[in-house]
C-alpha cells in the first residue's frame, strides 16, 4: 500500500524524550483521508530506547504503523538518510526528539506539497519551549537553538542570502533528498563532545542545486523544548564554536569552483576585519557578556574554520585509504 507521509524521528539516548513526541503524534487531527507511518531512527543509542518503543509498539492502537530503525554509524546525517531509505512515504517530515508537533501538522506539511510541486523542502516555524524563561540579554542569539519564527507568511529560502533551515521540523520529498543528497556527507553532525553542525545545510544544498526551491511552511508549527542546560555559556560557546568551523565549507559549497580561491582571501579578509571590530568594540565586556563571548567565539572558529576543514578532509582521506588497504 502506497504510504503518502512518513514522520522520521532519528533519536540519541531520545528514552525520556520521545514519550511526549508519539504522544502528540497520536493526537494529530485531519488525517483521516492519508496513510502515514513513524519510523524511530536509534542512532546508537546507549539507554532504555529498544524497550521503551517495544512498549509503544505493543498497546499501540492507532492506523499508522510504529516502526523502530537501528543505525549504527553515529551521527544525525547518517540517522536521517537511513530514515530515508526506510521510509514508504512520499513525503518525510523529521522531527528530533525533542520538537512537539502541532496537532495539524502533519495534515498541514501534506497539504502544503500538494500546491508547491517544485518544492523539495519545506521547513516548520519552530516555537521555542524553554524550560527556564531565557535572559532577555540571550534574545540576539536564541535563533541558533534551531528556532524559525521568520513571521506567517510562508516564503522560498534563498541560500546566498539567508541560508537554509534546520533540518528540524523539515519536510522532504523523498525522492529529492534520495536522488541527490549523497548516502556519505562531509559534515555528520554533532558527535560527543564535537558541535561541529552543519550537515542539514549541506543535504538541503544538494536538494537546492538539483533545481528543487526551498520554503518555509508557518502553517506547520513545532515546539523544540529547550532544557535550561542549554542557555549556560559553556553549551553556547560549543554550539557557536561549532557553527564557526562549519561556515568555511558550506560557503565553498555555493560557489563555483573558479570562484573559490578570490572567494577564500575575500571572507579571510572580511572575517578578520569583523573579528577586530567586534574585538575593540567588546574586549571589556566578552567575560562578562555571554552574546559578546559567543559572538567573539563564532568569528575566530569562522577564521579558523578553513585549516579546519582542511585538517578534517586530510583525517577522513587517511582513514579511506587505510579501509582500503585492509
């Protein structure tokens, strides 16, 4: 049977986050007339997880199925395109375990692929649900917790100028992403005590490039719950720091190959002259000031980010030509 929606949730150690996830899709409203599944992604997870969606799974009444993936390989981009070869869906919404759905949402990502068919993404407009009320002196920066409130009208995204979504309340059609987001990206997303991010960028590139438009959905609405460890500065600093060292390659990603070299002393320069600035204009306060020190951490991983990417393509090469040899 032809399945029209697939909700994908790739899950780490997800066991006391999930219940409230299944819990809201349960209670989604307007689906009467499609078929749709969940898929659990377990990316290697070390908790209770088998045993908490083997008892979903056993008193579970609703018409869509609950299916559990394990996925070995750690990192959300190989959980992600793992949901994606498991998924029957023509459609794949990802949702993290900890976003809540709207009760309407998936209805609402269906119907908004039915009158956009060049679209191969759509993404949420994510609320965010802070379990501490964050410091009004954070607002500048609460953006980077993946929340997307870019007003109600929905829009195309437009990379060079404003980047892409988190893959967070994103939806896909499967083909797109199959078709042409290699099953190996460069960026695998955070992995222990590494924030390097950037792997949703890089698939909704790919998607981006092979002439699929990118839009922004605030129809479909999803709350990312935001425990109060994520507010203090050492979270902040490795979630900016992470997100410095990722700029260098997802900018190379947009330009030609001929642009690259004018483009790479253009951004050393640019990015030294705001790393100055930001240092004159801040050096009193970076201490104190969280948004200061984060912004400050931000631009010199920004500076570095090229040796890093650099450094990090040598390590994965070595790596490929020793799996060979073996």
């Amino acid at each position: 049977m032809a399945i029209d929606f697939t909700v994908a949730i790739p899950t780490y150690n997800g066991e006391n986050r999930l219940p409230k996830v299944l819990e809201r899709l349960q209670n989604q409203i307007g689906v009467e007339n499609i078929t749709w599944e969940i898929i659990i992604v377990d990316n290697n997870s070390t908790d209770n997880i088998v045993k908490l969606i083997d008892e979903h799974q056993q008193k579970w009444q609703k018409p869509c199925p609950l299916k559990y993936i394990f996925e070995p390989k750690q990192g959300a981009a190989f959980a992600r395109n793992r949901a994606i070869i498991e998924a029957k869906g023509e459609l794949v919404g990802f949702l993290d375990d900890d976003n809540l759905p709207a009760s309407n949402w998936i209805i609402e990502a269906y119907q908004f692929a039915q009158t956009h068919k060049q679209t191969g993404a759509y993404a949420s407009q994510i609320h965010g649900c802070f379990e501490v009320k964050p410091p009004e002196h954070l607002k500048p920066i609460l953006f980077y917790l993946a929340i997307t409130e870019r007003g109600e009208t929905p829009h195309k995204y437009y990379p060079h100028r404003q980047g892409f979504p988190p893959t967070a309340g994103l939806v896909v059609r499967r083909n797109a992403w199959k078709d042409n987001v290699p099953q190996q990206l460069f960026l695998v997303g955070r992995i222990g005590s590494s924030m390097l991010g950037g792997e949703d960028a890089e698939a909704l590139f790919y998607i981006q490039q092979a002439g699929w438009e990118i839009w922004y959905n605030p129809a479909m609405e999803v709350e990312h719950i935001i425990p109060a460890w994520r507010l203090e500065k050492v979270y902040l600093l490795s979630l900016m720091r992470g997100i410095g060292l990722a700029r260098y390659y997802l900018r190379m990603l947009l330009l030609q190959t001929w642009q690259r070299p004018f483009a790479f002393f253009a951004y050393l320069l640019n990015d030294t002259r705001k790393l100055v600035l930001h240092f004159i204009r801040y050096r009193q306060a970076i201490s104190t000031d969280i948004v200061a020190a984060c912004e400050m951490e931000r631009l010199i991983s920004t500076l570095i980010s090229p040796v890093y990417i650099w450094r990090l393509k040598m390590q994965k090469a070595l790596v490929s030509i020793n799996n060979k040899s073996i």
